[in-house]
C-alpha cells in the first residue's frame, strides 16, 4: 500500500475549496438529491459486475491480449466522472473500463470490443486498452504507462484556448508518475496555468512493484511541489471522499486555470492483468483485509443504507439489473460479427474514410 | 511570381494558414521571441500574438504530445521542432499517439496536427542532429510524409498539410532555408501525394526528393551536356501518400532508374521504390534499379569528409553513368 496515508493537502488557493467536515457533508455531497447518489452507487455496481463477466469471458478464451480490471478500484473512476461537467474531459491508461462506464459508454459496445467484435467501441480495432468516447468527452484508454499524460495536458490547452470553462482529468497508475513525459506534462501545465488534474490512481503497485521500491520521495502527488503546482491525496474506497477532494482541484482548473496532482489512495483485487498470478508480490491477506474493510461498494452501500437513502431490496435490485446488463453485454458481444479482413484498412485515415472530401492524391497503403 | 527563399516560403504558409483559421497555433522550441532557431518563424509573434505562437520549453515529447491531445478536440496546431532528428525524445507521442489514435478509436478521433523542421545532415552536427526519418515516419500507416525540395513545393504542401485531417509530419533542409525559388503570388496549395517532374529525359529516370533533387538537377545538366545523356528528374515531394503513376510512367519512358536519397540505405524510402519499382514494371527496365544513398555509418563530424557520406552532385554523377551503363 501507499506510504502516503496522509489528511488531504489543501490547495493554496483555499478561497475556491472552503469545505469542512466529513467528506458526505461536503457540499458537493450533501447537495446531491437521493437519485444521485444511487446513480453514483449503481454505476460502481454496474462496472463490478461487467468486469466479473469479462473476466469468465477472458477465461472462456473469449477475449484476446491482456485484460486489466479495475476491481476494487470503482469509486475512483466514478467518483470523479461523476464531477464532469460540458466541458471536462477525461483522460486514462489501459485500465480503462470503469472510466468509460462512468462517461456514459454502452457496455454492450464496451464488451463486444472485449471480444474483438465490429460491434465494438472501436470496431474491435482497439480492444481493451483502448477505449474512447470522443462524444462523451472520454479519450481513452492508452495502453503506454504515462503516454497519455501529454495529451490530457493537451485536452485543457484546446479548452483554455477556446476560453471554455472546463477542466481535463488526466489518470495514470502509481507506476507512470516516474515517466519522463509525465514530468514533462507537469511542468506545461503548470507553466502555462493548463486547466489539469492530475489523477494518480495509486493502487499500491505498479504492476508487480510497490511503490517502496519503484518511487523516491515523500509521496506522489507531493511531486507537484517541484512545479509549484497544488496538489492533495484523498483515500479512494469512499466515492464521497474522492468527489469532495476532486471537486477542489477541478473548480481551481476550471475557475482559475490551475493544474493540480491529485493522489487516491485504492486497491486492485486482482492482478496487474488477468495474465498475472498475483502470488509474489502481496499476500492473500492484504488483499483480504481491503476487501473486507474498504470496499467501495459496501462503504458505500452501508453509507446509503444508513443514510435512508438506500434499502436493502433496491440494493439487491441494482446488482441483479447490473448482474443482467452484463449478461446481455456477454451475449450481445457473443452473437456480434467480427471486422473483416477489408476492415483492417478502414479507419487508418480520415481521407479514405472520407473518399469524397479526399484532397491528397497518391498511395496510402502499400503492400 | 516573387523569388523567396524556401524560408521565407514557409513563413508565409504559416502567415496565410494562421490567418485564415483560427484553430491555427505555432508551437516549439524559440518559435516566438527567438524568432525560430532557423528564423522561420521571424515576425510571426509580433502578427499574431503569444496565444497563437508559443514558445515551449525544450520538451519535446511533452510538448507534442499535448499538441496531439489539443488536435484530437480540434486545435490544428504546427509543432516545429528545431530538428526533426529530436523526435526520437517524442517518438511514443508521435507514432503511438498520433499515429495510431484514429484506428484504435475506430475512426472516432482525428488528430490534423502538423509536426515541421529540419531533417537533414550536411551541416557537421554529428550524428545526433543528422537524422533523416522520414522513412521511420513513413513505416506508420495513419500519417504523412512530406519533403519538400524548393520554395514553391514548401509553400503549397505545407498550406495543404496544415488542412489535411490528418497527422502531416513535414520535413524541411537547413541547407535549403537559404535557397531562392519562383512562388506564385496568388495563393496555391500542392495536394499531397503528387509528384513533380522537375526535369523531363528519355535515358534514365532519377527518382529522388528534398534536397537531392537539386543535386541530381545538377549533375542531370552535367550529363546532358558532356555525357548526353537525358535524365529525368522525378521530385516525390510526398513520402506517403506516395506518387507512384508519376514514377511509374517515367519508367516505361527511360527504362532505367537510379534511385537517390539522403537516408541510410537499410530499410530506407529508396527500399520501398525498388521494390515497386520492379514488381509493377520488371519488364520495362533495362537494367537493375540503381540506388544512390548516405554512406551507412552514423553521420561523420569531420566537415570535408561528411560531404563524401551524403549524395553530392558527383556522386549522383557516378552513380547516373553506372545505371545507364
């Protein structure tokens, strides 16, 4: 786990983030209506249970290449996405599913893509890494550690140009911040008042490393300092927690064009990919003693719970809806046809995608 | 028609496009108060403002990176980099990201950024700062590649690059930033993809671009005069999306070819011609496909002898007598 368990950091700019309390009583929280807070429970529901088919999928030889879940990691994604507003967009690596379910994205086109089906997303040319919903303001989905740093940097340079007021949301594992180009987009943002958060996810590990023995220094989000940039950490098991913390960060990106790192605090339960055994870098019991204790959905289901918000029998009926969506996503992905082989050269170019508006001549493809 | 320089011919590519669309950003390293380490970009801040042409940190893989980021929402913004030899530091923004964005989001993303400057040796700056990628580029299905030779060419492609939907990498010549050439005064865009014919012959076609094209003009004035010998000079211009019909024809009219290139001969854009060249029209040539390329070491440092390494007006001689030999 992270050595950074630390309160949040306020941001300097405290006139834009007055918030005091718990995390629901935040304002941000307490002024959401009872459907919004079992929306943001049946989202967190809705990933868990597509993830759980994907991976029988995955098992079934159903789909090809890596699958990373993002199990126990559900409130993160949701928690910020649920924070969008027109003009916010949002940005992550390769564990991508949640943030597309939270966007808005069919799971039906999420897992036919799975499946490497023309039904797909991304017509099955993408695949799980490498989701996107330019409609729903979701850029993937990048699958190099770090990579997509510099184009969230460059998704709030094109809103500050257009003098928008929105804010990029840039995600990245604990094990990317030690990326040149991360860095590289840190001090962009900062030096130009880029409207960013910098989300690292810090799940513990970076693929099989701890962050003990992968990153130097006090703590990850700290690293922010080092370009004069705001910066917070906020645990992520409490979907509350992670809005009341974000919703700081992003009103500064989007009020007052200042970038910001912010650090979450969660966990996966499974490994880095279906593909790792997950039995050389933690113990059975760490992952327990999480599940057990911080799962985002139970916290938060025991927070509605007593909150009155939510009952035990709309509970048991979002996760048998989500149980269903699931299926129906598995069996629409199962009855879908794959691209075909004259396919694989569409969507290479806009020109020839747009053979009518085509300007250059010559030949794009070879063989 | 008014005699830039191919410097002045690119500026004015940038002056028109920026004023024409707003979506329009020069960003790089001293593009704006520098006036561009080459001075392309010379009096372009002062036009157009610090929003619009932007000084970046020396960060390149950051900085063209957010420009692909800022293209995908829209923003069609010229990266210039000081040398393109300096992509390699950006080489996961450029070919994993621009290149590739399109085709994993299943044609729901485009990315019309332009990434522009220099590629080129001969100037004694080593191997690090002598590279000619437009090959690497090339390799990547999703973008395009442009070479351009004269002033004319630089303009018009660049102007069409900048409106392309696509990733344009654009690939200009310290040597050439001084050379003067004819540029039409009423505006004129140079689709990409379209080969030129500088010079017409009937012995031998010379295939080549960027600036071997005027060493091969010259020693193609050479062999006329003390060889007569009447050499076709076919400029691609365009790397990809490549000109072949143009190529092709010159072949079915010479009959023999000599490929000439300032690239590494490995894997190089000569390669590729060879290769088409002989598939689609084995039974037009009179003899094998003759290649001129940079001798295959890293780039020399000694200033005499870096002249020797790279294609030079006797060396494409050499190597024309060869081919038609």
């Amino acid at each position: 786990m992270s050595k950074k368990a630390v309160p949040s950091a306020d941001p300097k700019d405290e006139a834009a983030c007055a918030s005091a309390g718990s995390p629901a009583a935040a304002p941000i929280n307490a002024l959401l209506p009872n459907e919004g807070k079992i929306e943001l429970h049946r989202k967190m529901v809705r990933i868990r249970r597509f993830e759980e088919r994907s991976l029988r999928a995955y098992q079934s030889k159903k789909i090809g290449g890596f699958l990373h879940l993002y199990i126990g990691q559900e409130a993160v994604a949701v928690g910020c996405c649920s924070l969008m507003g027109p003009n916010d967009h949002v940005i992550t690596a390769y564990r991508d599913h949640a943030h597309a379910i939270a966007v808005g994205m069919d799971t039906k086109a999420l897992m036919a893509e799975l499946y490497g089906k023309i039904t797909g997303c991304s017509k099955g040319k993408g695949g799980s890494m490498h989701y996107f919903a330019p409609s729903l303001n979701y850029w993937g989905g990048h699958g190099i550690v770090g990579g997509q740093i510099p184009l969230g940097t460059g998704l709030a340079y094109a809103v500050k140009y257009r003098k928008l007021k929105g804010a990029a949301m840039a995600f990245m594992g604990d094990g990317a911040v030690n990326q040149g180009a991360v860095h590289e987009a840190y001090n962009l943002a900062a030096l130009w008042n880029l409207p960013v958060v910098f989300v690292v996810e810090n799940n513990g590990y970076s693929m099989g490393t701890s962050q003990d023995r992968s990153s130097a220094g006090p703590g990850l989000a700290q690293r922010a300092e080092a370009y004069g940039m705001n910066w917070g950490t906020c645990f992520g098991h409490d979907v509350y927690e992670v809005r009341a913390t974000m919703d700081k960060f992003l009103t500064l990106a989007r009020e007052k064009n200042l970038p910001s790192v912010v650090e979450i605090d969660t966990y996966r339960y499974r490994g880095h990919s279906v593909a790792d055994p997950d039995k050389t870098y933690r113990t059975r019991e760490e992952i327990e003693d999480y599940r057990r204790t911080k799962d985002p959905i139970q916290v938060f289901q025991a927070a509605l719970l007593a909150e009155g918000v939510l009952t035990e029998a709309l509970a048991e009926q979002i996760n048998a809806e989500a149980v269903a969506e699931a299926e129906l996503a598995a069996e629409f992905a199962e009855a879908s046809p794959f691209p075909s082989v004259d396919d694989i050269q569409k969507d290479v170019y806009w020109e020839v995608d747009n053979p009518s508006q085509r300007t250059s001549q010559g030949r794009l493809f070879f063989d | 028609m008014a005699v830039l320089t191919y410097r002045e011919a690119i500026r004015a590519a940038l002056a028109e496009e920026l004023a024409r669309d707003e979506n329009v950003v020069l960003l790089g390293e001293e593009v704006a108060q520098f006036h561009g380490a080459y001075k392309v970009s010379e009096g372009l801040l002062e036009k157009f403002g610090p929003d619009r042409i932007v000084d970046t940190p020396i960060s390149e893989a950051g900085f063209i990176g957010m420009g692909v980021g800022a293209s995908m929402l829209g923003i069609r913004p010229v990266m210039e980099l000081m040398f393109w030899s300096f992509y390699s530091v950006a080489f996961d923004q450029i070919l994993n990201n621009a290149a590739n964005v399109r085709y994993m989001s299943g044609g729901l993303i485009n990315c019309p950024i332009v990434i522009r400057g220099p590629a080129n040796g001969g100037t004694n700056v080593g191997a690090t700062h002598s590279h000619t990628p437009e090959n690497v580029l090339a390799n990547h299905p999703g973008v395009k590649v442009i070479v351009p030779a004269t002033a004319r060419d630089a303009k018009g492609l660049l102007k069409s690059a900048i409106r392309d939907n696509d990733p344009c990498f654009f690939l200009e010549n310290t040597i050439l930033y001084g050379e003067k050439g004819e540029v039409p005064d009423t505006e004129e865009l140079i689709p990409l993809g379209l080969a030129d014919v500088k010079r017409t012959g009937t012995d031998l076609t010379i295939v080549t671009y960027g600036r071997c094209v005027l060493h091969s003009l010259a020693a193609a004035e050479i062999l006329e005069k003390d060889h007569d010998i009447s050499v076709e000079v076919v400029d691609l211009r365009t790397i990809r999306p490549l000109d072949f019909d143009t190529v092709l024809a010159s072949v079915k009219k010479t009959h023999r070819v000599l490929i000439v290139e300032e690239q590494k001969p490995f894997a190089s854009v000569g390669s590729q011609l060879a290769y088409m060249i002989q598939r689609e029209a084995f039974d037009e040539l009179d003899g094998p496909i003759h290649r001129l390329a940079t001798i295959d070491a890293p780039a020399i440092y000694s200033p005499p002898v870096e002249t020797e390494q790279l294609p030079n007006v006797p060396r494409v001689l050499k190597a024309a007598l060869a081919a038609v030999a």
